[in-house]
C-alpha cells in the first residue's frame, strides 16, 4: 500500500513546477475564457432554436466571425481555462491540508479539484 506521506510530497512537488500566474496573466486568461463561454452560449442557444446542434459555419455566423476566428477564440479559452486550473492547484492543496487534521483524508480531497477539467 502507497505511503500517504510520499504520495503526498510527490503531488506537490510534481505541482510545483507549474508557475503562479500574475495579476495580468490573470485578467487575460479570464477574459479567454470570457469569450469562450460567450460562444459556448450562443451555441446552446443556436441549438434550441434549430432544435439541433449548429454546424461551425452556423455558429460562426450567428456571432458575425469566421469559422477561423471562432475556433481561435476556443483554444485560446481552452488554453486559458488549463492555465488557470493548474495554477490555482496550490491553493486547493492549502485548503485541503488546513483539513488534514481534522480526521479526514487528505489525498481523497484532491481528485475534486480535476472537476475543473470536466
């Protein structure tokens, strides 16, 4: 049986290698993501109106931006919401290590923060 203790040291070592990001780095990544959830939701929109998924030319027209544009504006929120994520890691380790004594696990806590990938 792996050593909680080891498991717990090579997760934040391994987390460690992954920079903060800056206040700047922030607002941008944010703003990504911002507009990537703007199309995502026209998307679901679109959908409800044509009671069918949007082709990428629908979409893209619906928003008045090319296909090209669209899918830029999608990786680089993808990209950005990556960043933000692994990132943040730290701070989710924080917050589950001030549980560590209080009777729970502390590595069970840490698959929770992978919801963000979802």
């Amino acid at each position: 049986m792996p050593n909680p203790t080891t498991e717990v040291r090579s997760y934040l070592k391994e987390i460690g290698r992954y920079p903060l990001l800056t206040p700047e780095q922030e607002i941008t990544n944010a703003r990504a993501l911002q507009q990537m959830m703007a199309i995502e939701e026209q998307r679901s929109s679109l959908a409800l109106q044509l009671n069918r998924q949007p082709t990428a030319r629908e979409l893209a027209t619906s928003l008045g931006q090319s296909e090209a544009e669209v899918q830029s504006i999608i990786q680089q929120g993808q990209k950005a919401k990556e960043k933000m994520v692994t990132a943040n890691l730290r701070l989710v380790v924080s917050v589950a290590k001030k549980y560590q004594n209080h009777n729970l696990e502390f590595l069970p806590e840490l698959p929770g923060v992978f919801w963000f990938n979802c």
